[in-house]
C-alpha cells in the first residue's frame, strides 16, 4: 500500500494541486491559485524524474507505473504549465479565472489516469473525469457559441463513453476481469475481442479527436477560448493516444486490432487534412490538423508489441507535438484567430514569423524539426510491424499537410491592404514565453532527439 | 587533422547566425558578410579538393575525409560526412556558384537580411547534401534545401511567384517522402540497424522484391528532383518565377541532388534492382533529354528556354547512369559515370552562366520574350558575346564544357545499348534553338527601344568572369576534374 502511494507520489501531487487551487479560489485568491497550480506541476513533473526507468503496477495491477505512464507525466505536466500560461494571459482578470485553473489541472490528472491504465475501469474513470471538465472549460466564456460547442461535446462524450461501456462489458463477460493484463484470455474469442476494443476505440477515439469521432472537435476549439482549445488539443488527446497502447499492449492479434486502428488511422490523417485544406478560421484550421495528427499517432500504437520502436515514437512524437501544437496555438493567440489576421505578419514581426513557419513545418514533419523526427519514428515502427502500405499513406498525406499548413504561411508574407490590424497584436510577455519555450524545444527535439531517445530505453 | 569537411559546411550558416545577430546592419555590409561567407567556403571546398579523395587508411569505405560525431545512436544515426570523387567536384561546383550568386545578388535591396540568410542556409543544405554520409543527415540537408528555395522564390520572385513556390514546394516534397520510405526499408532491412550509407554501400541490405520497391521509390525521387519527364512540370514554373539568383542555384546545384542521389542511393545501394530496371531508366533518360529539347525549340520566353534545356541535359547524366547500372564492365562503367558527373559539373556552370545572362537582360529590359530584343551583340557586346560562348558550351561545341562530358557518355552508350545513341539527336536540336535565340536576340535588325542598354558592369563580370574562364577550361582540359572523379568510379564494384 505504502509502495503503491509512493509509485502514485506525482499523480497525487497533482490531485493536492487540484484541490489547493480550488481552495485559493474559493478564497478569491485567482493569483494565489495560479502559482499554486505551476508550482504544484512542476512539483510534480521533479518527483517523476526518479521514477525513470521503473516498470511496476500499483493497486493490484490497476495502475501502470511504465515507460508510457512515466513519459506521459514528464510530457503533459510542462505541457500544461505551458497551457496554464496561456491561460493566464487570455482569462486573466475574469470572474472564474482560478476555476479554469483547477479544471485544466483536473483533466490533466484524467489524461495522466488514461495513460496509465491497466485496469477498463481506470480508463472509464480517465474519459469521464477528462470529459466533465473538458464541458465547463468550453462553455466558459458562455457566449452562444462557446455553449453549443459545450453541448454538443458533452452529448457526444455522453453518447460514446455509454457505447463505451457496453463494449467493455463484453470483455468482462470474457475475461471475468476488468485488468487489462487478462485480455490475453481472449486469445480464443477473437470477435468477442474485437467488439471490445471496438468500443474502447470509440471512446478513447472520441477522446483523442479520432475520424470518425472528431465532430465535436473543430466546433469546440472554435467556441472555446484559444488557449483552452489548445491545452484541448494536446493534453487529453496524448493521454487518450497512450490510454490505446496500454490496452493493444494485452489485446491478441487474432482480434485484428490493428487493422482496426490502420482503418481509423488512414481515415484520421486524410479527412483531417482535406476538411482543413477549406477552413478560413486559423483556429478550426489547426483542429482539423490536430485530427490528422492523432491519425499519425496511430502508426506508433499500431506497432505496439511488434516493433521496439514503437513507445519511443510515441513518446517522442508526443514531446515534439505538444510543443509545436502549443507553439502555434500561442502564435494564434497573439495574431488572430483569421487567415486574414495573419497578412504581413512575418513582415512586420520577424521572430513571429520564424517561429509560426517552424511550428508549421515541423507540424508538417520537414527536418531537422521536432515533428520530423516524431513522425520518421512512427514511420519506422510502423513499417517494422509490417504496416508499410499505412506509410505510404501517411506519407502521402504528409504532401497534403504542407500544402494545408502552406495556407498559413503564405499570408503571413503578403502585403496586408488594412494595416489597422497590426495594432491589435499586442504582444503579451506569457503568450510570447510561451512560443518561445515551444519555439526553443521543436528545435532542440529535433536536434538533439538522441536526449529523449536514450532516457526512454 | 582540421575537420575541414564540416568547417566548409557549417561555415555559411554561422555567416547566416551573424546577419541575423546584425538585425539592423545596412544592406551593403549584410551582403559583405555574405560574399566574405561564401568566399571562405570556397576557400574550404578548394582545400578538400587538394587534400584529394585518396583514402589514406581506407576506413572511410570508398570515402576520403570522413568525420563523424554520435547524433542518435540509440536508432543508429551519426553526424557523418566525407567525400568521394563522386561529390568532390558537386561541392567545388557549390561553393563556386553560390560566391557568385551573392556576388551578383549584391544589387538586392528587399529584404537584404533575409536574402543573404537563406542563400548561406541553402548553401550549407547543399554542401551537405553532397557530403552527408548518413541517410538521415543527407535527407535533413535535402530538405532544408526546400524550404529555403521555397522563400526565396515566394519572396524575390516574379509576377506569379506565391503559386510557383507553392507548387514548387508540394511537388518536391512530394517527390522526396518516397526517399524516406526507402531510407526506412534499408534501415530496416539490413543485418544491423544503422542509417550509415558506407555501410549500405558496401553491403547492400536489401535484394530481390524489397530492393526493386526501394528502388522504385528513390528512383520517384530523383526523377523529380531531376527533372525527367513527365515528372519536370514544376521546374518552368519555378524557373520563370524565381529570381535570377534562385533559377541559378536551383539549376546549378539543386538539381544535381537528384542525379547525385541516382548514383549515391540508386545505383550503389540498389545495384542489383538498379541493373534489372536500367533499360527502363535508360528509356525515360532518352525521353527526358530529346523531350527537353523539343520544348526547349518551342519556348519564346528566354529563361524557359534555358529551364528546358536543363531537362535536356540532366537526361544525358540519366542515360549515363543508366549504362552504368547496366553494363558489366567496369572499363564502360568508368567511362559513363566520369562523363555523368562531368556533365553534371559542366552543366552548373553552363546552365549558372546562362541564367545570370538571361537575369542580367531581365534587368534591364524587364522582358524575357525573345521576339521584344534584336541586334543586342551591337549594343551590349560583352553581355552578348558571353551569351553566345554559353549558349554554344550548352550545344556542346567541342572545346568548351559539355563536350567531354556528353561524349563521354555517348561514348559508352554506343559501346553498351548502341541503339540509345539516338539522344545524340538532342544536340543538333539544341544546337537548333540555341541558334534561333541567337539570331532572334543579339543578331538581326536592332530594335530602338534597347539602344541605351548600358553593358556589362563590374559586378556582373566578376559575376560571369569566372564562370566563362572554368566552361573553357573543363573544355579543353577537363582531365584535372575527370582524374579525381576516375578514382572512384574505377573503384566501383557491384
């Protein structure tokens, strides 16, 4: 008991932080509540570093302690300091700002439930723990849009997590077992399996913004605040994304799983990046990216269990895409959610120029960039678990991706015919922090992926 | 020993890091840094080029001055360079073209900055595209290559440049993932999991189905990075569009990438597939050269013209490649690979020549149709008189450039597919149109409108000077390029 608290020590650091802000809060303390929250994270993110290299289960097998939990909380607690940040510049000063706070720190926790889940019950309560914060950060700004996309993610969170569950009562009625680690049993029952992971599909696809599950998303990251769909767009999808490894790591390959997760996958990138090749809106532009991205994810969980590879692509991928994902977000944040918005701002602003073009070409996966090294991993792991005909697609989709991510860099060195707009771009010192540090680590990624690389194996 | 290889390749981007810590330096003193940049690179690739590509211990595998760094080690990546006969002459090539590049780019005034970065980005990409040794470093070098292009065409391009650079960007990217999918079989498919090309080279990792699909990718790749019909529908578009500058560096040295990566990946790391599927090269290198020179004849946009005959030419180094990876003895072998990157030497400073010329007339007529001009060699005779020796080196008048390269390659061609000779007819077709640009241009009745066209200034022949002097030279001595490029082709075995 003792053991599994200590092996737990980060994920209840985080909870206390949880709470901690709620009380500053409360308290009217919205400041107060703020650093608590970054000091707690980063509290958090120090305590995982001894855990390197652990490979154990707490709470009779329920939890993972592993490479992928572990790397799951050094990637997403600075992911969400870095969120918070952006919080902070955009809600700072609003009535609820600190209860923002302690949901975005509440879904983290989620995030962090899913990527360790060795237990179909963790990862129920991962999804709805996610889910209930993920609505009232949405409807926060409560304007007319900011509330429908609300709406209509929770009905659909409501209406996947149910088929959810339905499905994973087949794998206990297989099983007899909610752990994971039983799933093996099901090795003579394929289609009970398959129905199964299915289900969970559904779910955590749902989570992770996954065709055909990604409705809710454009809508959601358009209502919501910028900086809200960008922690949205990264923190709850990379923990979903590791909540699918962890279950594909006991699942039999009778079930066809990853035939499955290759359909899903080809679906994802293609879709993703054609629905993005028609948006005018800068901000439903990088959710359909985000869709697409998640279908790249894909190659690293299809790999699971058949190339060595694959946790490290996935971890790697991670890292990289959460900051050039929050980079670009921040980027938005300070010039404007419009293409339109976007005109001869890499004129008059260099550094922002430099550092929307990076984040866009390393989104787009061209070297030496992070998002290069994340995807060439992928690639080869995909490609070692006999998915090559899979890679050609991606690849094939990664064309289309420049020309989508092209559409924003082009404006940005075009004359502008108002120049009025460049007044509202005020720079804001923790949204410029904020792309800066993701500006520092999509290039470091790149370079120096051999750090990554060679503290996860 | 001096890591002389990697000071020559870093050496333009630190330029690059000095003019963006300058941010408010004066465009004279940015583009200063810039040629002194270039210059000391030049200075780098002529000293590789004397220590030779002699392998003194012979534990670079065919390569000479091998320097390497760990980068990746855990998926067995490394910081590797080196050079052989093979690229030597490409990065001598480079550092040329690029001093002269931004010796004549000099007059720039928009956005000095940021032109003078990207030009020493793209050189150092280009350098080490040719010296990587490690699949990834040289796909990391080949890319940046790209998005460098891109903006410099999207930015000091011509009228239509947003959609050219656009295109130009898809297309080539387009053109390069393949290479990554290949990249990835031959890390996958071999004994130890490592990205180092000597060890591709000297064992190649794949064989039968896999190697022929391998090489059906990369050869995706170089055929659009050539260009060889019907995959050279971006180079016009980009040409036409892009600066002078950029159409000379883009003809000059970028699309030596693609036959360089032919005999680099292609042929040495696939050489069985390579041998199997040489007829079907050798007929689209035949298409591609007599293509090119058909379009070339019906083009009335002078800059065009030259872009076409560039397919041209690249479908001789294609053709020589293809013997190459055909024939069976190593004597033919030498001898098509020699005149294969001979051409590829001759035609970066040929077409590089031709392109400043054409860039020089564009600015001072702001027109490129050749029907607008006439009677130019009375005007402006050093301007004309230079067009007219580059125009006959590209024809492949004997004593200048391209005729030891080309008939080199004719030369083994006869000797291992006789009926291929027929791309000799390329020749008389260029000879054809490079003669009616000629007449139409610097010849006839003189048109009133140019009579005040100033010659050529300093700058300009600083800028052609060196370019003419090395297309006579290669032409009647082409043997002090031909020896070192000898040492290794004869040494090929496969």
């Amino acid at each position: 008991m003792a053991n599994d608290l200590a092996l737990m020590l980060p994920e209840i650091i985080v909870l206390l932080t949880a709470i901690a802000a709620l009380v500053a809060e409360m308290l009217r303390q919205p400041r107060v509540a703020f650093f608590v929250s970054i000091t707690g994270l980063a509290v958090a993110t120090m305590l995982t570093l001894p855990l390197l290299g652990e490979q154990a289960t707490a709470f009779s097998d329920t939890f993972r302690i592993d490479t992928l939990s572990i790397w799951a909380k050094l990637i997403l607690l600075p992911a969400t300091i870095l969120s918070l940040l952006l919080v902070r510049a955009e809600l700072g000063g609003s009535a609820r700002e600190g209860t923002a706070y302690v949901l975005i720190i509440m879904i983290t926790l989620a995030s962090l439930i899913m990527a360790g889940a060795g237990d179909t019950m963790l990862l129920v309560l991962g999804i709805l723990l996610a889910g209930l914060g993920s609505f009232a950060l949405v409807a926060y700004p409560r304007t007319d849009a900011a509330t429908e996309a609300a709406m209509k993610y929770f009905v659909f969170a409501s209406v996947t997590a149910g088929v959810m569950i339905f499905g994973l009562t087949y794998w206990f009625g297989g099983t007899g077992s909610t752990l994971l680690s039983e799933l093996v049993i099901l090795e003579k029952s394929p289609a009970l399996a398959a129905i199964g992971f299915i289900a969970v599909v559904i779910g955590l696809g749902y989570k992770a913004a996954l065709v055909p599950f990604h409705f809710w998303a454009p809508d959601a990251y358009e209502g919501a605040p910028v900086s809200i769909a960008a922690y949205l767009s990264v923190i709850p999808k990379v923990g979903a994304i590791f909540a699918l490894a962890q279950v594909v790591r006991d699942l039999p390959v009778e079930s066809a799983w990853q035939w499955i997760i290759a359909a899903v996958a080809v679906l994802s990138m293609t879709y993703g990046y054609l629905a993005a090749l028609g948006q005018q809106n800068v901000v439903r532009l990088l959710a359909y990216s985000s869709v697409a991205q998640a279908g790249y994810f894909l190659l690293g969980v299809i790999a699971v269990g058949s190339s060595p590879l694959a946790f490290e692509s996935l971890i790697v991928f991670s890292a990289a895409y959460a900051a050039m994902n929050l980079g670009a977000f921040a980027i938005v944040m300070q010039v404007g959610r419009t293409l339109e918005a976007f005109k001869n701002t890499g004129r008059q602003f260099p550094m922002i120029g430099v550092a929307m073009v990076v984040f866009l070409i390393s989104l787009a996966g061209i070297p030496p960039l992070a998002g290069f090294v994340g995807k060439f991993l992928l690639f080869g792991a995909a490609m070692e678990a006999g998915f090559t005909w899979l890679v050609v697609i991606a690849i094939i989709n990664s064309v289309l991706s420049l020309a989508v991510y092209l559409r924003i860099v082009v404006p940005m060195y075009q004359p502008s015919e108002n120049e009025v707009i460049t007044t509202d771009t005020v720079t804001i010192p923790l949204v410029r922090q904020v792309w800066f540090a993701g500006l520092l680590l999509t290039v470091l990624i790149g370079l120096a992926a051999q750090f990554l690389l060679g503290s996860i194996s | 020993m001096l890591p002389i290889v990697s000071l020559t390749l870093f050496l333009p981007l630190l330029g690059a890091i000095v003019i963006m810590c300058h941010r408010n330096a004066a465009a004279e003193k940015v583009h200063k840094i810039g040629i002194i940049t270039s210059a000391l690179t030049l200075l780098g690739a002529i000293w590789m080029w004397v220590r030779g590509v002699a392998d003194p211990d012979m534990a670079g595998k065919g390569f000479a001055q091998v320097e390497q760094i760990d980068w990746m080690p855990s998926i067995g990546a490394a910081y590797r360079v080196g050079v052989d006969g093979i690229s030597l002459p490409l990065v001598l090539l480079t550092a040329l073209l690029f001093l002269l590049t931004l010796i004549y780019s000099s007059k720039v005034r928009k956005q000095p900055q940021a032109f003078v970065v990207l030009m020493l980005i793209l050189e150092t990409a280009a350098i080490g595209t040719f010296t990587a040794l490690d699949a990834i470093l040289f796909y990391v070098f080949f890319e940046v290559s790209l998005v460098s292009m891109y903006f410099m065409i999207a930015g000091w391009g011509h009228e239509d440049r947003q959609r050219a650079a656009q295109m130009f960007f898809i297309y080539t990217l387009l053109g390069s993932l393949p290479l990554l999918l290949a990249i990835l079989g031959l890390y996958l498919g071999g004994e130890t999991h490592t990205f180092d090309m000597r060890v591709w080279i000297e064992n190649p990792p794949l064989e039968g189905g896999a190697a022929m699909l391998a090489l059906i990718a990369m050869l995706f790749t170089f055929a659009v990075k050539t260009p060889v019909f019907p995959f050279h529908t971006w180079l016009p578009a980009a040409h036409v569009q892009a600066p002078a500058a950029g159409s000379v560096i883009l003809a000059g040295v970028m699309l030596k990438f693609g036959t360089y990566g032919l005999i680099r990946f292609a042929l040495q790391m696939t050489p069985e597939a390579f041998r199997e599927a040489g007829v079907v090269v050798l007929i689209f290198g035949v298409v591609a050269a007599l293509y090119g020179a058909f379009a070339a004849l019906a083009q009335t946009d002078l800059k065009r013209l030259i872009a076409y005959t560039s397919v041209n030419h690249m479908g001789y180094v294609i053709v020589g490649v293809a013997i190459a990876a055909l024939t069976l003895d190593p004597e033919i072998r030498a001898i098509a690979l020699d005149g294969s990157v001979l051409q590829m030497v001759s035609h970066g400073l040929v077409t590089g020549a031709l392109f400043f010329l054409v860039g020089m007339l564009q600015d001072r007529a702001q027109t490129r149709e050749m029907d607008q001009f006439g009677g130019l060699l009375k005007t402006v005779p050093l301007l004309g008189w230079s067009f007219v020796l580059a125009a006959f080196a590209s024809l492949g008048l004997p004593g200048l450039a391209h005729f030891p390269a080309e008939f080199q390659i004719f030369l083994a061609t006869l000797r291992e597919e006789p009926w291929a000779v027929i791309v000799i007819l390329g020749i008389v077709i260029t000879a054809g149109l490079y003669l009616k640009a000629i007449s139409q241009v610097f010849l006839g009745a003189s048109n009133e409108k140019w009579k005040t066209m100033p010659d050529l200034d300093r700058r300009e022949l600083l800028t052609l000077g060196p370019l003419l002097f090395f297309i006579i030279v290669l032409g009647i001595a082409p043997s002090w390029v031909l020896d070192v490029v000898h040492q290794t082709t004869i040494a090929l075995a496969f």
